[in-house]
C-alpha cells in the first residue's frame, strides 16, 4: 500500500518548520550530479514536489521545471510562491504512483523522502517504472531517502517538540521490527484569539536499506546506479543519514 499524508493540515506551516533547511545546497549539489554525468537537463519533473522548495529555485537557475505532489494544499502554496518568484511552473496534483503525464522529461527528482513515503514494493515498482517511462533516453533520476539507520535507529520510537512563533507541534515516533515502517503522529498547537487549535497528521515511512533499493531500480531497467552519501559524491557509511541514488534511463 502507499500511504501518504495530504498534508493537509501541515501544508500551512511547512514552510516555518522547515525553515531551517538549506535547499540552496540540495540544488547546487544536484547540478554536481549533473556534472558528474555529463549531463545538461532542462526539462525537469519534481515529483513530491511540496510547497516547491526545490521546484521554485531550480527554475530560477533556467531549468523548465513541473512540479507534482499528491497534496492540493501544498500546491497551492507552491504556486502563490512561483507567482511571487515570477516563474511560470506546472504544478500537478497527482499521486506519483500513478503519474499520467505528456511527454518525456531530461530528470525526474523526488527530494526529501518522498520515496520513504512507498512503503510496498508494488507501490514503489509502479513509481519507478512510472518515472523511467515519462524519462527521455538517458534522462537522469535523482532520489534520496531517509536512510534505514535515521528512521530505525534516530526518529525510531521517539518523540520530539518544537516551538516556533508560538506555534507548536508534537511529533510521536513508533517504530515497527516486522514491516521496519515508523509511524508518525504529528500534534500541531497553533494559537487562535485566546486558546489554541490543534490538528493532526497521520505519516508513515519505510526504513529501505540501499542495496534493496538498487536491485528495483535494476529491475526496472536503470543503469549507470550510483548510491552517495548525502550532499557529497563519497559512498554512504553506516551513519549515514540522508542517503542519494541516480540512475540513467538506457
């Protein structure tokens, strides 16, 4: 089964608590992969695509860029952002797993765990075959995952808070042995007048180990696989925590 939030709820803070993060690294470090490859894409398909973290900046660096995401919620903040950036992107509400698009794209790239998110592999099998279908002939695929030693072993059974402009959330880990998913439930405190509103989320993502993840990539007819530890072109390490993988469509 896939199982992903709509994001419904977390759509509107997204962006605040995940400010921290640095997504002008994450785009330089994929035009390192392009280099590495030899490789000079421009028609570029964001699955997951959120509300455009990546999307938005790399089409400020000249790439056509399409995003698609499952949650309406955070396309719509994705698109007020590429108006306000003066883009012009394609943002599909789609769920990636069953992309019905037009035409061929030179990379498709699926940021931040998106792929943690396909939790069976008939799920995932029926993304990857979807991405090397829509690829044109040696068109590139980039993803990256939580690794299987982060959502074991750091997020694992735990929980975590965080407050930021007075708005809180709760994050509640349980780690499963037997299907080696964690389930997450998100418990967001947002102020409304005098009192607060709570909502919630419901996540779950799978623990992959990358030599699994590899083989369906093979199977699904990709060549030229590599595997890096994150942000660097060296080969992950058990400690490992955010881990990439590229592959080439034959």
């Amino acid at each position: 089964m896939f199982y992903m939030s709509s994001y419904n709820g977390f759509a509107e803070f997204y962006d605040l608590f995940m400010e921290d993060v640095d997504y002008s690294a994450w785009c330089r470090y994929l035009e390192e992969i392009f280099e590495l490859y030899g490789i000079k894409p421009m028609r570029m398909l964001d699955t997951a695509c959120g509300t455009g973290n990546i999307t938005i900046p790399m089409s400020l660096k000249g790439y056509d860029m399409w995003g698609l995401d499952l949650s309406a919620d955070m396309l719509t903040i994705a698109e007020s952002k590429a108006r306000a950036s003066k883009q012009k992107i394609k943002f599909l509400n789609q769920d990636m797993t069953e992309m019905n698009l037009k035409g061929k794209y030179d990379a498709v790239l699926c940021m931040c765990d998106g792929v943690n998110y396909v939790y069976d592999e008939e799920d995932l099998m029926k993304f990857f075959n979807a991405v090397y279908k829509n690829l044109g002939k040696r068109g590139i695929f980039i993803f990256d995952i939580s690794s299987y030693n982060k959502i074991k072993f750091i997020l694992g059974s735990n929980t975590f808070h965080e407050e930021k402009n007075n708005k809180h959330y709760i994050w509640n880990n349980n780690f499963d042995e037997v299907s080696e998913t964690v389930e997450m439930e998100l418990i967001f405190f947002v102020p409304q007048g005098d009192l607060y509103r709570k909502f919630e989320e419901h996540h779950v993502q799978k623990a992959y180990k990358n030599e699994y993840l590899t083989e369906l990539l093979k199977k699904t007819g990709f060549v030229e696989i590599k595997v890096f530890d994150g942000f660097s072109l060296k080969k992950p390490c058990e400690n490992s925590e955010r881990i990439f993988f590229t592959a080439i469509k034959e």
